[in-house]
C-alpha cells in the first residue's frame, strides 16, 4: 500500500500518449489540471472543467475536418 501511495502522492501521472499516441496535448494539458497534486492548480468546479472539454472538443473537431 506504501508504493501506491508513495506514486499517487509523489510521481506524475502516466502520460495519456503512451496509452494512445493520437491524444492531443491540449488534452494533456486537461488531464494534467486535473490530477494536479497541488489542489490549488486543480479545477475549481465542474463546469470549469466542462469548459475545458467543449474546448478540446472544438480542437478535435476542428483538427479532422
């Protein structure tokens, strides 16, 4: 239980592009916010991170059309 929590609390987060190597960095940066250790660096609300979706989401959509 020690190692678990030794890499939650201390080590960064697998990057989302060694499980898919087509995710967007502006995603990346998505999920960096929020796993942020740091909860003051963390979303505040839902809705600010929903704003941060329909974001990527325009960037996406826009990227393959």
């Amino acid at each position: 239980m020690d190692a678990i929590q030794h890499r939650i609390q201390d080590m960064p987060p697998t990057p989302a592009h060694e499980f898919r190597a087509d995710i967007p960095d502006i995603f990346q940066r998505l999920i960096d916010k929020a796993l942020a250790k740091n909860t003051n660096d963390r979303y505040k609300t839902g809705a600010d991170m929903a704003g941060d979706l329909s974001l990527v989401y325009d960037f996406i959509r826009l990227a393959d059309g």
